[in-house]
C-alpha cells in the first residue's frame, strides 16, 4: 500500500508474525533504515511502527488476535530486520482438533 503525502510516500512494510506458548515475535523488513530512526509502540492488543528511510517512510499499525503484556516486549534490528518479541499476557491453552 503507498499513499503520497506532503513529498513522502508512506510505505507498509512487509511483516510476518508468529507465536509460541508464551510469546508473540514480529518481524519486519526495513532495508535502508537507520535503528536510531525506528519507533514501534506497542499495547495490550497490538503495535504501530514508524520508520523514515530518505523520501519514504515506512509506517503501519497491526492488531493481534492475543493479548500481549506490551512491558515486557524487546526488539532488536539488524541488517534491515526488526524483530520484536512480546509476551503474551496468558498463556495459550487450546482444544486440538480433529481433521477427518
């Protein structure tokens, strides 16, 4: 998705997302940012990231399907990558389902 807005193009970044039992871990790709530029706020129900790279800016706000404990949620970034690891606030405990 790219929106033109006062001569910065708004970009979505591509992010993937996964969990365990006990945590949630976002990845997204940022080639061409700089960390110290980086802002990702996250809460109870999901994150926003911010991210300007020259005349684009990366930029997207997601919703999890869990509740995370956003206090306890690390990131590192490296070679483009940001990877940030929260907690979720209960672990998870599902009923297997039967495929016939």
């Amino acid at each position: 998705m790219i929106l033109l807005a006062e001569k910065r193009v708004f970009v979505a970044p591509t992010v993937s997302f996964y969990h365990d039992a006990e945590n949630y871990t976002i990845m997204v790709e940022l080639s061409g940012v700089d960390k110290k530029d980086i802002k990702v706020e996250a809460s109870e129900h999901g994150f926003c990231l911010t991210a300007p790279r020259g005349d684009i800016e990366y930029a997207g706000c997601w919703a999890l399907s869990h509740t995370l404990n956003p206090e306890g949620a690390t990131g590192t970034f490296t070679n483009g990558l940001l990877k940030v690891t929260v907690p979720l606030a209960e672990r998870l405990e599902g009923v297997k389902v039967p495929i016939k």
